[in-house]
C-alpha cells in the first residue's frame, strides 16, 4: 500500500454542499471538511483542487472559507479532470500512485480512474472515513510534515522568480543564496531519515529503505557515516532534504545510500553532495565504491554518478557496483555555502 | 552535415557557458563546475534534439567532454 501525499478535492457537493454556479451565496460547507482538510495539512499531506467551475468565483469562496490557501497549484476550469490532476502532479513533482482524488460524482471519479489507474478515488460520501484509511496515515509525522505545504508554497515563488529570470542558470542560482548544511544524523533526525527514504525515488541511488531502528544502529555505528542534508536560501528553508549512508569496510568505502528530495531537483544538489563524498574518501585515504540500482525514475543519479567519474566495477541485472579513482574531485560551486557539521573536516 | 549538429550543441551550450566562448576541442568539464541538473540537461537535450537513445554504457565522460566529441558521440548513434 502506497501513502498519499497529495489529496486532490473537488467542489460542488464535496468541499461545501450545493453547486457554486447555481446556488451562489447559499453553498455551506460539507460537515466536518474543514477539520479533514487541517489534519491532513498537519500530517504533512498535500492538497490541491480538480474542479469544474468559475475559477474566480470558485476562489473567492475558498478564501471566504478561510481554505483558499491550503491548495497547491488549484485546477478550477472545464476540461478533463485527469487532465487537471495531471497538470497537479507535473507541477509539485510526484508520483501518480500516491495521489487519491475525491468527487462526488461516479462520472468523475470513472474519468480518472480510466486514464489514471494509480489514482486512488475516494466517493465524496465517504469523506469521514477519510482520516482513518492507512493510505492517509504517514508512519512519522516530522517538522518537514508539517511545514511541507510551506515550503512548496515557497518553491513556488522561486519558480515564478526561475521562470522570470533572464540569464544563465548559475546566476540565477547564485541569485538564491544557497546555505547547504551536512551533519552526522540525531535522535531528532532519525523520523525524517526514515521518511526520505521511503518517499524519495527519483533522486535516489539504491531506493534501499531503513527503519528509524535501523537508523539508529547505524548512526552509532563505527563502520557506517549516516548524514543528513539541510538546505536554506533567501525564500526559506527547505527542510531537510537529503541523506547519505557510507559503509566503511577495509577494502574501501561504499556508499550504500544518496538521497534527496524531488523539491531540490533543479538546484544541482546531488553533485555537491557526490564531491563531498569524494574528497572524504580522498582525506582518508580509501577506495570509494557506489552501489546503484537501478529503476524506471532514478535516471538522473546515474548520471550524476557517471558525469563524476564513477566507472562500472560490477553489474548485475539492475545492480552496478561503481568505483571512482577519485582523480578529479571537483571544489564546491560558488553559487552554494557548504558547511559540514562535526565531521571531518572537508577543505572547501 | 557536421556543422548542423555541431551549431545546434553550441547553442545549447551558450545557456550554461554563457561568458565563455568554447573552443570545439575545449574541456567544458574543466571549465567550472559541472553540476547534476547540467549533465542531465544535456542528456535529455541530446536525446530529444537528434531522436538518440543515451544509454547507461554511453554515459562516459568521454563521449561528452567537448563539443567536438559530443557531435561525434551524436553522429555515431545517429549512423
């Protein structure tokens, strides 16, 4: 069973009772909605809206509610619903199975159930069962949780800013400030590790899953180095957003895990942690080897690991054992302050 | 034939290298950092552009190195 990490509303007859195009003023809200829609913000579940309405009538009664500001990327016009709820998921990046939508209408949900089958479709009657259903349930609720829908609300005023920008991307990167922080994990981490594992898959190297016990032996572990990654810039943070693992044997180093999450996606993260990784192995003078598997949506970090010089040693269906001889160990890009935590020093 | 590909791999370059001018046989790995969003840009550029498949084995430095070799990396899988 995949946890939802977006729930995607209808309107009329779903979020308040009553259709907004004919009976205006009078709609209510559907009982019990609002607490529905506060908890799931509160367990770190994103919400957006698939509705066939006015778009700016539509609007105004959200915000009239108090709710308007609870959606990402809300999709208020005439078309397709799973057009709509396509266009959700491209613009906050994620996968189409941990998606459930709610209508109340058996046409609606059918539309999107046939060009959508990862949907997960929830009849608008059975809204307060809703909190209940383990799909809505995250293992961990963290702090990243709960400010999530924050911080996608500030990507998206970088996007907007992005999309604005004239000028090579380094500038506009560099026009962002970029703090990067890499620190040994906590006891106060050891939830959000364990969350990224499990929902990070994209910019995810094995896709290897560790329980918050696991973690936890691994982090006082002499044999393993397990670090978690904070991202900051002039908008705000990011929150944590990446983990590695390294296992330390006596033949060399492996890195058994590099992470990040989706939202970091376009800020060249992954190298900077990859030369991090690199010049570690350098300073203590050990072999650095990667393991890697491969699947249908971690492309980018096998080329991340390619492009940084790492070479096939082994391969095995899906699996490659990579190696880098760690001639070039490339210094940390001006457009980002790095800061490693009570670690070993790494020269910047 | 080789200059339409090879201008169309300029162009995309003049994005990210934008105060430099790029020699054909020029390093562009050497020439700063070259982050992850940057290589995977020009993998999804090449793929798209000129209808190649990049797969895992070709994704050796030195197939993309320079212009000159990214043009030949192109020509080859186009052939």
């Amino acid at each position: 069973m995949k946890k939802i990490k977006c729930v995607i509303w209808d309107l009329d007859h779903t979020v308040w009772n009553g259709v907004l195009l004919e009976d205006g003023d009078n709609v209510q809200l559907r009982e019990g909605i609002v607490e529905i829609i506060q908890e799931l913000d509160r367990r770190g579940i994103l919400q957006s809206i698939s509705s066939r309405n006015e778009e700016e009538m539509a609007m105004a009664k959200l915000k009239e509610f108090g709710l308007d500001e609870y959606f990402l990327y809300p999709q208020i016009n005439w078309n397709a619903k799973s057009s709509s709820i396509k266009k959700i998921v491209e613009s906050i990046n994620i996968g189409m199975d941990t998606i459930a939508f709610v209508d109340d209408q058996p046409f609606e949900r059918e539309e999107v159930g046939a060009a959508l089958p990862d949907v997960l479709l929830i009849d608008a009657l059975d809204t307060d069962q809703l909190l209940g259903m383990p799909e809505m349930n995250p293992t961990f609720i963290t702090d990243d949780s709960k400010n999530r829908r924050l911080m996608y609300m500030s990507d998206i005023k970088r996007k907007e800013i992005e999309e604005s920008f004239e000028g090579p991307q380094e500038e506009f990167l560099a026009s962002l400030g970029m703090e990067l922080t890499i620190s040994p994990v906590t006891t106060d981490d050891l939830q959000r590790a364990e969350e990224l594992t499990v929902r990070t898959h994209q910019l995810n190297t094995t896709g290897y899953t560790y329980s918050y016990e696991e973690l936890d032996q691994l982090r006082h572990s002499p044999d393993h180095k397990l670090m978690i990654v904070d991202l900051k810039d002039k908008y705000g943070t990011y929150g944590k957003i990446g983990l590695i693992l390294l296992e330390c044997k006596e033949e060399a180093w492996y890195i058994k895990l590099l992470l990040m999450s989706c939202r970091v996606m376009s800020r060249g993260i992954g190298s900077i942690l990859i030369n991090y990784i690199m010049q570690l192995a350098k300073e203590n003078n050990v072999t650095l080897r990667a393991e890697f598997v491969k699947t249908d949506r971690n492309r980018m970090m096998l080329i991340t690991y390619k492009f940084a010089g790492f070479k096939e040693m082994e391969t095995n269906g899906n699996h490659i054992l990579f190696e880098n001889d760690l001639s070039l160990v490339q210094p940390y890009p001006d457009y980002v302050q790095v800061t490693v935590k009570d670690t070993i020093e790494v020269s910047n | 034939m080789e200059n339409a590909i090879k201008a169309k791999v300029k162009k995309f370059l003049s994005r990210f290298f934008k105060s430099q001018e790029i020699a054909d046989d020029q390093d562009i790995f050497s020439l700063g950092f070259v982050n992850s969003l940057f290589a995977m840009q020009l993998v999804l550029f090449l793929e798209k552009e000129f209808d190649i498949m990049v797969d895992t084995e070709d994704l050796d430095l030195e197939n993309f190195r320079t212009i000159d070799l990214i043009t030949s990396f192109v020509e080859k899988k186009q052939a």
